[in-house]
C-alpha cells in the first residue's frame, strides 16, 4: 500500500466521550474496523482509569477480540506498570506520549519534559528487550493551548530524544487543530532532513476545517502514515476546545481519489462508522459517514448489538 493509515478512533476517540461506552460496542467497533481493511488499530489505553475510566476496561477489550495476524493492535502505555498490563493483555506494540510544549506536558503527564524522558526510555527499553514494538506521540507541536506558539527547535530536540531511545516511528501531533498547510510543510521539512520520512507520522485534528489539507502538505513532504479516527471522534481531554481527529472514512475518501492505495473498504468503513455513531446516539463530525447516511436513508440511531 502506498499511504498506511493508523486507527487511533477506539482510544483517542472514545476517550473523549462523555459516557462510558460499554466493552462489546468497543470490541464491536475494533473488529468492524478490522473487517474493512485496516492493519493498524489502536484499541485502548492503559493509562490509570482514575484519569480516564472510558477505557478502564482496556485489558477486556483486548481479551475480546479475534485475533488476526495481519492486524496490529495496539495501546497507549505511561509507565512501567501501563506496560506490564500490555503484556499481559498479550499486545506486540505499545505506544508512549508525550508533548512538545512544557505546560501541556505537566497537564497532561504530570512531569516536566525533562522528568518524563527517562520514564518513558525506561519503558521503551523493557518493551524493546520484550520484543514489543514501541510507537510515540508528540503532542502540541504546531501550537499549544496554554502557551501558544511552540518552538521548532523544542519538537526536534524531545524528537531526537524519543527516536534515540527507541521509539520505531514518531507521531508528530495537531493536537488543538491550529496547523494549516504552510506551517506544516515548514514543520515536516526539518523533521524529515533530521529524521527521514519513514521515521515519522502526522496526527491533525480538523479544529478549524484544515485536517485534509494539511494532510495533503505532509503528502508533498513524503509522510505516508496519517492517524485518524472513525467517524471524526475525539479531542483531548487537557486541550480544551480541541475537535476531532480527521476523520478515517474522510481521509481514506480523499487518498483514493488522490491515486493512493491504502488497502482500505470504503463501504465497509462507512458501515463501522454508522455502526459506532448508531451506538454514541448522535450524528459524528465525518463528512462522508453523513453522505454514506444520506444516500442510504439512514436515520440517527441508538444501540445496534455489538
């Protein structure tokens, strides 16, 4: 495939709901996902359920699934502990977080960057020896809520410290949706001169309708891995006012048209979508999940059995 597209709806979406969406929709969600083609499925977190108890079931969602060797899930984990649950829930690739912004980080992680780097290479080295593949996140690159404008040089030093300890590919994160286009070829630019493409992936949120266009500037910088979310879910619960990731069914629409493989069923990735968006009983923020709804006289929903 030309363009890999990491599903991130289960965790980075479902985190975000007001209510606590129970384990079979989950599972059910996870395994329609699989279902319409995609390899890369981010289905939980093993952060502590005191800070988010909308995945404190991650160890059953997992326990729940089918297993399939052609996909990969795999789970978002902040410390020693958090993996020790991936392992035991069997997982082959864990993912760790952090941000590039001092004041996002301390809100979201509860650290200074400089404290969290020796927890999270403590944890990419023991998964490492485990045989684990370890992705990382790093958030509020193109701006952050508290601070504002972050600084490139700061992305490229925490960059260098997280691909240095380990950390197969690196997820370069919108996390308000403040990016647009010319700042992100500026961004992926240097990114890509220090660290090549194949090292690195792009995370937007379309906050302010810029999602897709801002993923065709990291096209033209040679990214060919995008993280989206079905239906558009999500946000991040210590980034107020951030929207949705863009959305899968949006992104894999526009790829295609665009000549990429991404080895994608469109229609049954619009189906996943109707189905989680049948079960969360309202309308989600894709556009083509609510041309798909249209044109199949679908009407909004509650709760299809998982």
């Amino acid at each position: 495939m030309d363009v890999r597209v990491y599903e991130v709806g289960p965790r980075d979406g479902l985190q975000n709901e007001a209510q606590i969406v129970p384990t079979e929709v989950k599972i059910g969600l996870i395994e329609r996902l699989a279902d319409a083609g995609l390899r890369w499925i981010e289905a939980s977190s093993f952060v502590n359920p005191k800070w988010i108890p909308q995945l404190a079931d991650a160890g059953d969602v997992l326990a729940g699934l089918r297993q399939r060797p052609e996909v990969t899930y795999s789970a978002l984990v902040p410390n020693m502990r958090g993996l020790q649950r991936a392992r035991e829930a069997g997982l082959r690739e864990v993912a760790v977080f952090m941000s590039a912004s001092e004041s996002h980080n301390r809100k979201n992680i509860n650290k200074s960057i400089t404290e969290t780097l020796p927890v999270l290479a403590e944890v990419v080295g023991e998964a490492s020896a485990c045989g684990m593949r370890v992705r990382g996140y790093l958030s509020t690159v193109f701006g952050c809520p508290y601070e504002g404008k972050v600084d490139l040089n700061r992305t490229l030093s925490v960059a260098e410290a997280l691909l240095s300890m380990g950390v197969y590919e690196l997820s370069i994160g919108d996390t308000i949706g403040v990016a647009t286009p010319k700042q992100v070829r500026e961004v992926f630019s240097a990114l890509v001169k220090e660290f090549t493409t194949e090292r690195l992936a792009a995370h937007f949120h379309d906050t302010r309708g810029t999602g897709l266009a801002n993923v065709t500037a990291a096209l033209d910088e040679g990214i060919r891995t995008f993280d989206s979310s079905i239906g558009g879910m999500g946000g991040c619960p210590y980034a107020p006012g951030a929207a949705g990731n863009i959305s899968t069914e949006d992104l894999v629409y526009m790829l295609t048209g665009m000549g990429y493989d991404t080895g994608v069923d469109q229609q049954k990735l619009a189906e996943a979508g109707r189905y989680i968006q049948q079960q969360l009983g309202r309308q989600l923020p894709s556009r083509v999940l609510k041309a798909h709804c249209a044109d199949a006289g679908v009407p909004l929903q509650r709760r299809e059995q998982a």
